[in-house]
C-alpha cells in the first residue's frame, strides 16, 4: 500500500467539509434536497475573536498569532458544530465569527425540529463555557462568548453560484427574516426564539421574558434548559470524491490545500473588504426567486474575479442580503484597495437583465485581517475576518443607494485615480470618515 494513502483521504476529507452536512449526504444518495422545506434555523454569533486576534498578534507576531488563534477557533467551532451535529442540524454557512444552522423537520412532527434547535442553544451555550476564560498563551486569555436565535418555519434551500468558480449553499425567505429580528434582540449568553418556534414548543409567555421587535412581532428569551429532545452521536458523514466537491470551493483555496495536502492553514495580513448590500428580490413569494439570485451571483462573480478578488459570503433575506469579497486573501496584490475599488465601481452598475429592480449599497474597507480556513472536522469555511470586515459592513449599511463609500484608509489609496464627495460620519462609534465615491476622476 502507498504511504501516501492517508494524506489523499485527509485531503478528500477537507474538500467535503466545505459542504453543508445535509447537501454532503444528499449528494452521496444522489437525491435533491426540497426547494421549500420545514424546519428552524438557528444562528451562533461568537463574539470575543476579533480584540483576542490583537492581542495575540501584539504577543506573538502576526505569524504565530495566527497559528494560536487557529487552533482555538478550531476548538471552538469543533465543540459548537458537534452540538449542532448531535442535535440533527448542519451548518448552512458562516457569517463572520456566526454560524447559520437549519434543522429539517419530518413531515408528521415539525415540532421536532424546533425542539431539537432550541435544545441544541442550550447545549451550544455550555459548550462555550469552556471558553469564557482560558489561556490562550501566557499572558493572553480568551473571553468568548455566544448569543443565539432560533425561528421556525418554511425556508428556500437552493444552490446558486458557477461551478467553475464556487457554488454557494443558500437558505433564505421569511422564517430567515424573523431569525434576523431576534439576533438583534438576543444580547451575549442568551438564546432568543421567535412567535413560531414559542407555539411549537407551547412556550407560555407568562413565565419568560418576552422583547418585539422593530415592526412589533413579539419575541421571547428562552431560559429554560429543559427541552423534550434526546441528543444523539450523528452518523458518519459520506465521503464523497474530489469530481463532486471541488466545485464548492474556491479555486486558489482548492489550490492551496492540495499543494500543503490539507495543511493549509491561517495568517494575519493586509486585505480589502468589499461588502455589497443588494434588496428587491422576493424569496417568499417569486418562483423565480432562485434564478435571479443565481445571475446576480454569477454576474457578480465573474466582476470580482475579473480583479482576482475572492467572493467569501453571501447572506440572503427578503428585506435585504449581502455578498461579501475580499481582495488580498486568499490571492494578494500590491494594489489590492485599487482593485476592490475598480470592482465597487463596476458592481454598482449591472446589466439591467440582471439587476431587474435590484437597489445597491457597497462599502470597502482595509486593514489586517485573519485569512484562512477555520471551522471543524466535518464543517470548514474559508474566511477573511477582521476589523476592516466589520467596517466595511458598516460602510456598507450607512451607503446611500447606488453609492459606494470608503474608508479613509482606502480613499487615501486611491484618491489619485478617483474623484470624491465626503460626508463626514461617526460609523457606529468607529472614529472614521467614510467618503462617498462619485466617479472616476
């Protein structure tokens, strides 16, 4: 036998986990997963990455920063996808330091499902305890934490994105919508359902917490760890061939992996985020939904990769998405903000076959940032996370329509080659003057 051998089944094994674990084993029986599904999703926001990064970068360098800063994402994301795994649910995505989860419901008992999320919160919250305050290195402890939000009902499940660049796994419709609403409510260490999962689970609102949201839906603050659902050890996942999962994977990713055979692994550096916020598709109610989202992507795709950025995230809702690139990571440039502008600037603009009513907002922003794989055994995503990603997003909120606002350290990149307008903003307590590009100059 080849010693070879066990380093070609990691490496097929790495491919796979870029995969949801539902479409992992609906791939490998050669069935389609359903359009239109029940169930409830749950999404985990960590929070405590991103001043734990500085500091171990400020201790150790950017390079051994980030190899101390792998290994304990590792272990986190490890910990919270076995809990989602052990309670029937997969991970959709990865939002930032977030997790987008769905649990599918059997067709007599939806309740299940609901049950087995917010069942899964609790668990998810323990995990996490493990992390509130451990040493990372001497000198630097982690404080981590999670806060959840779980709504239930009908969602799209569709697959959009080319092949030859990514497919892109994505949930979206109006039970996503309610899922939002109470992540914004949900403060750190709580777990936040909305109205639907509370009348599956027949929770009383006399006796828990109860917040609405913007529009005046009521939410609820579940407390309670006594929840009727009975965790399992999830099965072996398929292992599916390089030929199905290759598509699921970014090109210069697919790259680096089978060049380090699956020792691929994280680093501090400079990149640009580019965040675009795109509204006027109907997830609930257009049929057509999905095929405009698949042209939006591919076009956007194709712009992005035309200045060899990378598309990292797409998060979808019918009161808003947005799709988030990088320019720096995984390929970097020396002229990387230049190149994230010239992509703004031409994204703002699609083909109006393409764009139908589509209304845009982009923001961009630079600074260091984490780049790399991270996640667990059976569930890995390729990100570029840091503080300029959390700007940009902001940049991108605040954009008036069809604009594209900069941070001031790009616009200082790129002032010679365009012409601005600048509003002068306080970004969300961040110390920024955004400016507001306007044209080429």
């Amino acid at each position: 036998m080849s010693s070879k051998r066990p380093e070609v089944r990691s490496l097929d094994m790495q491919f796979n986990a870029f995969l949801a674990q539902d479409r992992r084993v609906a791939l490998a029986r050669g069935v389609e997963l359903p359009a239109i599904a029940d169930g409830a999703v749950l999404f985990a926001d960590i929070s405590g990455f991103t001043p734990l990064t500085e500091a171990l970068a400020a201790k150790l360098g950017p390079s051994r920063g980030a190899e101390a800063l792998t290994r304990l994402l590792n272990l986190v994301y490890a910990a919270l996808i076995g809990e989602v795994e052990r309670h029937g649910g997969s991970v959709i995505g990865f939002s930032g330091d977030a997790i987008t989860c769905w649990f599918s419901s059997s067709q007599v008992d939806p309740t299940c499902a609901s049950a087995a999320a917010v069942a899964c919160a609790s668990a998810l919250h323990t995990a996490m305890g493990q992390f509130a305050g451990v040493m990372v290195v001497d000198g630097v402890h982690a404080a981590l934490s999670v806060k959840v939000a779980v709504a239930s009902g009908a969602a799209m499940r569709c697959i959009v994105g080319d092949p030859a660049r990514q497919r892109i796994e994505v949930i979206a419709g109006a039970t996503l919508d309610r899922m939002a609403a109470a992540e914004q409510s949900a403060r750190q260490s709580e777990t936040v359902v909305d109205q639907v999962t509370a009348a599956r689970l027949e929770l009383s609102p006399a006796n828990v917490e109860t917040r609405t949201t913007a529009t005046g839906e009521p939410l609820f603050v579940w407390r309670s760890k006594d929840i009727a659902y009975h965790a399992t050890p999830p099965e072996a996942l398929p292992v599916l061939p390089r030929s199905i999962t290759q598509p699921w994977l970014l090109p210069a990713v697919q790259e680096r992996l089978v060049a380090g055979q699956g020792r691929f692994t994280a680093e501090l550096r400079p990149a640009t985020a580019l965040f675009l916020h795109f509204a006027g598709i109907d997830f609930e109610h257009d049929a057509d939904a999905a095929n405009q989202l698949d042209r939006f992507v591919r076009w956007v795709q194709q712009v992005i990769s035309h200045f060899e950025g990378a598309l990292i995230q797409l998060t979808t809702g019918d009161k808003g998405s947005y799709l988030y690139a990088a320019f720096g990571a995984p390929i970097t440039h020396d002229d990387d903000p230049l190149r994230a502008v010239a992509a703004a600037m031409q994204l703002r603009q699609p083909p109006a076959e393409i764009a139908g009513k589509l209304v845009l907002r982009i923001g961009v922003s630079y600074g260091l940032m984490r780049v790399g794989p991270y996640g667990s055994a059976n569930r890995l995503t390729y990100g570029v996370l840091g503080d300029a990603t959390n700007m940009a997003a902001r940049l991108m909120v605040q954009a008036p329509e069809g604009a594209v606002w900069l941070s001031e350290q790009v616009a200082a990149q790129v002032e010679a080659r365009y012409a601005f307008t600048h509003r002068h903003a306080q970004v969300q307590g961040q110390g920024t003057t955004p400016g507001r590009l306007c044209g080429s100059g």
